[in-house]
C-alpha cells in the first residue's frame, strides 16, 4: 500500500511569461513569518529593538539566506561540476539551494548588523534563532509541493509514489522535515525563550535541534545521487549536520558556565 502523490501544480498563477510557484511563495512566506516574530519580539524587548533595526536585520538576514544558501549547494553538491561551468553559480533558474550554506550566510549577516548597530553577537543571534523554523517549515512544504529532494524507498502504510522517482514508495522526508526541523523546533525554541535564559544560549538551543533533527532525518532521506554515501553510511547532509550539533552544545555548556561564574562574582 502507498499513497498517490497530491496532484498539485506547482504553479500557483501566470501573468504572461510570469510565473508564481509555490516554492517561491513559502520563501515569501517564510520571511513574513520571521517578520511578525521579530516585530513581536521587538515590542516585548523593552526598546533594546526598534521596527528600524527589525526591518534591517531582515534584509540582511534575506540576502544571507539567498546568497549563502546557493553557494552554499554549489560548493556542497555540485562543486565538481561549479568548476566545470562557473556560469552555474548564477543559473538559479535551475534550482539548488542548500540550508547549511544559508545558515552560514545569516550568520556572516548578523555579524555585520552587530558589528554595524553596536550590539553584542551573541545577542543578535539569541534574536534570530527563533525566526528560523517557520521558514524551515514552509520551505520543506514548498519541497514537497515540487516533489524534490523525496525519501528513500518504504513499505510503511504512509510511503508517497513521487512523480520522478520510480514506481516504489518513498518517506515522505520533506514532511518528517517540516514537522521536526519547523513545528517541533519552532515549538521548543518559544517554550524556551520565555524563561530567563543566558546569551548565546538561545542560539545554541536552535544549533542542536536543527542539527539532530536533520542528522535525524537524512536516515529516510534519498542521498544525492552523485554524491551517495560517506564510507557507505552518512550523507552530505549529516557531515554538514554534525557541526551544528557540536556548535550548539558547545554555545549552551560556555553560555550557562558564564552565567554561573557572573553569580558567583
């Protein structure tokens, strides 16, 4: 037993030689999401954020996403044929973004807002780290929209037959995605921040979610196919994974022992 793909045309509406798509409408959706949070949060942060710095980091945050998100897939899945074509880096007409290459773009952004706006790193990214999973859960929808980047082959009840992928059942991975990496991150990330907390901790926290959910995921995941799998057994996506991991328990062990050595002082 498997479940038909939904017949979703992935073109919402066309005006001429204009094309709205579904993936591109979840990215518009996705930085409205971290609008409101941010605006949100601005209000409740007792003037420390005002709408001018809201509206600045999130332009530079969106040019992060986008730059670092299409290096980032270059240099991480197509760097062999990059060399080949360098023209490619700029075809985004044909798709290829890669989050771990995002993630290192908003950081490179938010280290230029705080060193801009004369504010502390540690506190821009403990702003940020929440605004990140709904765009996270948008985008895998958006994933699972276009039937892209779908799961490795099943029997369970709830395997998906995506167009393109042969006549065998596959995870719907997109979906395990967006509901660990987006709802469930999103979920933990607003329980956490509103207890006192210490800076960089929130960072952190959104440093080992993302990294044990994708880690987590990639099981289900259908490696790339020019790429396969490390030593037969991990993919791109979990050595890129690992580091955040890594990243983030190391942002929550110095955060706290900081906190705990200025009590003690």
């Amino acid at each position: 037993m498997a479940l038909a793909f939904p017949e979703i045309d992935p073109i919402i509406f066309s005006i001429g030689p204009l094309s709205v798509r579904w993936y591109g409408m979840m990215y518009l959706i996705g930085f409205a999401c971290a609008m409101w949070l941010a605006n949100r949060q601005a209000v409740k942060s007792d003037g420390q954020w005002t709408k001018d710095h809201v509206s600045d980091l999130l332009f530079y945050g969106m040019l992060g996403v986008i730059l670092g998100g299409r290096f980032g897939y270059v240099l991480f899945y197509q760097f062999s044929y990059f060399l080949e074509n360098p023209f490619y880096l700029f075809r985004i007409d044909q798709g290829g973004m890669s989050f771990h290459g995002g993630v290192i773009g908003v950081v490179l952004a938010v280290v230029w807002f705080a060193k801009t706006r004369q504010k502390r790193l540690l506190e821009v990214g403990d702003f940020v780290a929440p605004l990140v999973p709904l765009g996270l859960l948008a985008g895998r929808i958006g994933n699972f929209i276009n039937g892209e980047l779908w799961g490795r082959t099943t029997d369970v009840s709830w395997g998906v037959v995506f167009p393109g992928a042969g006549a065998l059942a596959r995870h719907p991975s997109q979906l395990y995605e967006a509901f660990l990496e987006g709802l469930v991150l999103f979920l933990i990330l607003q329980w956490f921040i509103k207890k006192p907390r210490p800076a960089g901790s929130v960072a952190g926290v959104f440093l080992l979610g993302y990294g044990s959910f994708r880690f987590f995921v990639e099981y289900f995941r259908e490696p790339d196919a020019h790429l396969g799998l490390f030593a037969g057994m991990i993919s791109m996506g979990q050595i890129l994974s690992t580091p955040m991991i890594f990243a983030g328990i190391g942002f929550l062990v110095w955060a706290y022992r900081t906190q705990h050595k200025t009590v003690l002082n």
